[in-house]
C-alpha cells in the first residue's frame, strides 16, 4: 500500500511560509523589499495593531501589469533570475519568487497596482493562496497591498505572536535596516493613525540622526576605505556613546542587511581597549563587494552572506575602524602630567645608596613553643614606641568600646556591597543592591494599586527629546507612571518631568524614564506580566542602590529594616536570593 503523498500546494506554501514569514515584520521587510526592486522614490507604511490586523505598504514604483500580477502570487515567479548564472550577480532585494506567494498562504492580501502607460490599473484579492476578486482599479502609478489577519488559518503559528509592544519593535528593527539602507528613499510610517517616522530623501548620516535623534549627531564618527576587495563607507559610535544594548548596530552588504558574527567580532576588535564588557559598539557600516564573490542564497531571510575573501574584509574592516579612531584621536587616556614620584632607599645628596636597618632580638628562640615563648619582648615593642600596651594586655576597656560600638551600630557595610548585622544567635549577609530592588519594587505595585506614592516636585523639571514612537509608549503607560508620582507633560517632541517619586535625584529620574520608554528595551515578552507588574520591575532595578554604593550606618539599618517589612523578603522581584545566614556552629565550623 502506497503512503507517501505530494503534499497540495496550499500545504505546501504554508510550509514554506514559516522559512520566510514569521512575523509580522517579515512581511514589511518582502514587501518594502519588493517596493525598493520597483525603483519606487516614495514609500508609505501603514500597520495597525502592530501588524497582526494590518500591513499595508504603498509605492510609487514602476507597478504591474494584469498578468504579472496574477503570476505574482506563484512559488518562485520572479523577475530577477532567468538563468542560474545570475545567482551570481544579483542586485536585487528578491530574486527568489517566494514572498507574495509565503504571504498570501497564510493571510488575507489584496493588491491595487498600474504601470505609468496604463489607463486603469489592476486589482486582485487573494485569500489563503485563492483568488477570490479581481478586477480593475484607480490607483495612481505604483502599488497598494494590504495583508490582513496574518496566520489566520494557522493558529499555532499565530498564538506564538509576542505581545504588541515586542512585535512593533520587531517592525521598527526591519523597518530601520531598510531605511538606513536606501537613504535616497522617502519614507512615512503610521502606527494605528499616528505618525511615527516622516524620513524625506537624504544622505546617509541624515537619515541617521532623523531615525535615532539629532543627540547621535555628536557621536558619530565618518569612516571610508577603498580596496580592490572591498569598498567600505558609513560611521562608528565614539566608544563615550557606547550603550549596553545593541540596538544601534548595523552592518550592509551591497545596500543589503546582514548579521555577521564573524564581521562584528573585526569591529568590537576594533575597539579593544576602548570599551568594557558590558558595553556595545554602535556602527552603521556599508561595504561594497563585488556580488560574483559573495553567496546570499543561504537563507530565505537573506540576512546571512558567505564571503570568498571574508579574512581580508575583516582585516580591512578592523583597520579602516582603528584607523579613524585614531583620526579622530579617540585613543584610551593617559596622565603625562602627573609628577609623581618614585619613593627609592637612594641618598641623592651623599649619591649612595640608603639601605634599611634590620635589628634582631637577641632574646627571640625560634626552637621555642608559640605558647612558651616570653611576651615580655612584645611589651617591650610597645613601650619602646610609646604604645600603650595596657589598651591590648591591662585592662578590658578598649574591649568594651568596641563591643559597645557593634552592639549600638547593629549592622555594617562589607565590600560597598553586602550590609552584615547580627540576627539572634547568627550573622545576615544581606545583597543591597537585591534588597532595594525588593523594596522599590513592593513599594511600587502598592502604590499603583493605592495611587499613595507621595511625589516631589523637581527644582529643574527635566526634559527629554521623545520620537513619535516613544511617545507610543508613553501614551500606553503614562496613567501607571502618573500613580507612582511622576508628574509628566508630553508637548510635541518633549516630555517635560516635573515631579516624580521622593528618594530620587534628577539624574536617576531621567535615565529611568527615558530607558523605560526606549522601544530598543522591549527585547523579551511581557504577556505574562501585567503592564504595572512590568514596570514596576523596570524601576525597582532602574533606581535602586547599586553594589559599590557606600551606605550611611542610617541608611544601612533603613534598608534592613525596611526589607523585614516586605512581604516577600527571600528573593529579589528577578528571583535571586537576597541574603544569607550564618549561625554559631557555621562559623565555629569555618575557624576550626
């Protein structure tokens, strides 16, 4: 009996849908992919509901005619390729002919499109691989395509859509990628009828500063290289602008995005000895290859590219970098002017050398037992130097002091990191970098719930340069900021602070704030998490007291105290163990 089937071709292309479309975001990246193949000078984006209800891309390119656009939507229809030489010369963004079809098979798309010589244009509307309507359309020259309800016919696939916070930063990531890398294009991007980005036709280091804000300005740094195996333009980050995230990292291939791990490594290379570990390089480097030496057909996605001389490129990569930052003099500092001096046994005025004295105790036996050797030569030390030895021998009063001092001190500080005190019959080590994440973070969720917080008004009320998709964020958290005391206004561009929680000083207010808000942080999902649970997380670790803060004796019992208050006091809001107890027979054990 037979059991081995072909599969039917809508099987098929949902199949080979999940290499291509996994997200919302991939479907901008093939559509606006196609739109730059279509020589298009303007290009409008309009997603709603982060992608997951709409994608809608509109170009002014060259358009289709009726045929082509019914051929469009089948695997591996594409005008790039005729033979399979041109694998090897491709300059396109697509070539393979698997985009429209991958998209059609699992959503709802409708196309409008007309070439410049036509009178009418074309229209066609395509559900789960089947044309349902077609006819003819008013659309100016170019292309209109809507694709709703993405994975609507497979649920697996679209129960595993993160939230929408997560997924419009997915889109934002592409959207990025592809503007960086066709400065000349004019783009406007509209989330849910607000305007996020309005970038006009410009050259590279413009389109930079009107994605990321005109403060990267002062940051960047022009880097240029001509080679016969590689051309190589764009900028680097001054290592001063380093971020903990990656989010400003963007490497092109021939006007292409990719990830290179093995050409990241020559720039983070680059910078040794210029940055710590914790922080990241930020680029925006272009190179120009030959395309008969480089091989992109490795993935669907086309993010990955095989180089034939990939040891020289990282060679000239990394030495193109090192080389502008030293242009730019941004080498790691050194204090030529510091006079200090070399403390030596040297007699500079008798120009003899003024070697130390060694006196030996004529009474010391070394063959003698620790516990029978005379004590009286120690005294002797003591008082010889005018030690008052009776402090350590005599009597019991330096004792008392310093028992005294513990017993009203109750805790102190070990290592600006841990708070040590006392605790019945046993020692707490206490993490108060993880017991004020506790603290703040308790204090926080009451307060949303409550709306008690009380709030201080700032001397200087902040302000913070905010793009539309700040702003976003903003508008979908402010009543949460607003019950934990901060006190915002949003005008235009500016988020003006005003007041915000009491403890605080202005700087941790406005790198808290502005973190918070950055869409660069939403990396992992927050559905299992409520909104204020979220944030009140975010905070507690924004602003509480880091490990090497010196803490007041005060301040040490605050925190002690208010910590055996909590409700949950064992493991901070990231569960990790907050503190640790030794008991009596722990430390005998330890000394024995």
């Amino acid at each position: 009996m037979d059991v081995i089937k072909i599969l039917p071709e809508n099987i098929a292309n949902q199949i080979a849908a999940g290499e291509v479309i996994q997200r919302p975001a991939s479907v901008l990246k093939e559509l606006i992919e196609n739109s730059i193949d279509a020589k298009a000078s303007y290009i409008q984006i309009i997603i709603k509901d982060s992608g997951k209800t709409l994608v809608k891309i509109i170009d002014d390119g060259v358009g289709m005619s009726k045929n082509d656009l019914r051929v469009s939507f089948r695997r591996h229809s594409t005008s790039k390729l005729k033979s399979s030489k041109d694998l090897f010369k491709i300059k396109t963004k697509g070539f393979r002919g698997e985009a429209l079809s991958s998209i059609s098979s699992i959503s709802e798309i409708e196309i409008h499109t007309k070439q410049s010589k036509q009178k009418l244009g074309n229209m066609i509307i395509i559900h789960g691989n089947k044309i349902d309507e077609e006819g003819v359309s008013s659309i100016e020259k170019g292309t209109s395509i809507n694709v709703k309800k993405i994975f609507y016919n497979v649920p697996a696939r679209r129960n595993f859509l993160k939230s929408n916070n997560v997924e419009l930063k997915k889109i934002i990531d592409e959207f990025h990628r592809l503007a960086l890398s066709h400065p000349e294009i004019k783009f406007t991007f509209h989330h849910n009828n607000t305007e996020i980005f309005d970038l006009l036709s410009s050259k590279i280091k413009n389109r930079i500063c009107s994605i990321f804000g005109n403060k990267i300005n002062e940051s960047l740094v022009p880097i240029k290289e001509r080679t016969s195996v590689a051309n190589i333009d764009g900028y680097i980050v001054k290592p001063d602008f380093a971020k903990k995230t990656r989010g400003h990292q963007f490497l092109f291939v021939n006007n292409r995005f990719i990830k290179s791990p093995f050409l990241h490594h020559a720039v983070v290379s680059a910078y040794e000895g210029l940055l710590s570990d914790k922080f990241h390089p930020g680029y925006f480097i272009f190179l120009s290859v030959d395309p008969s030496k480089i091989d992109i057909n490795i993935h669907p996605t086309k993010t990955e590219v095989k180089f034939e001389e990939d040891q020289s490129i990282f060679a000239i990569l990394k030495s193109s970098i090192k080389h502008s930052l030293g242009v730019f003099q941004i080498t790691p500092s050194i204090d030529f002017d510091n006079n200090s001096i070399i403390e030596t046994p040297y007699d500079f005025n008798n120009k003899k050398p003024n070697y130390p004295t060694l006196e030996i105790d004529s009474k010391f036996n070394p063959f003698l037992k620790p516990e029978t050797q005379d004590i009286n030569s120690s005294i002797d030390f003591f008082e010889k130097n005018n030690l008052k030895a009776d402090l350590f021998y005599k009597n019991n009063d330096f004792n008392k002091k310093v028992l005294n001092f513990i017993e009203s001190q109750k805790v102190f500080q070990l290592f600006s990191k841990y708070i040590v005190s006392p605790l019945k019959s046993s020692l707490i080590l206490i993490n108060q970098n993880r017991a004020h994440q506790r603290i703040l973070y308790e204090r926080f969720l009451s307060g949303i719930t409550s709306r008690k917080i009380n709030s201080q008004n700032l001397v200087f009320p902040i302000e913070l340069d905010f793009k539309n998709l700040s702003q976003i964020i903003f508008k979908e958290n402010s009543e949460i900021l607003k019950s934990l005391g901060f006190k915002m206004q949003l005008i235009k561009n500016q988020l003006i602070i005003s007041g915000a929680p009491e403890g605080f000083s202005q700087n941790q207010i406005m790198d808290s704030i502005e973190n918070l808000l950055d869409i660069n942080n939403l990396e992992s999902d927050i559905n299992s998490l409520s909104q204020a649970d979220y944030i009140a997380k975010y905070l507690a670790k924004s602003l509480s007291i880091k490990s090497g803060m010196i803490l007041k004796i005060e301040e040490q019992k605050s925190l002690v105290d208010d910590l055996f208050a909590c409700k949950e006091n064992l493991l901070c809001p990231f569960n990790r163990k907050i503190f640790i107890t030794f008991d009596e027979k722990e430390i005998e054990k330890k000394i024995n």
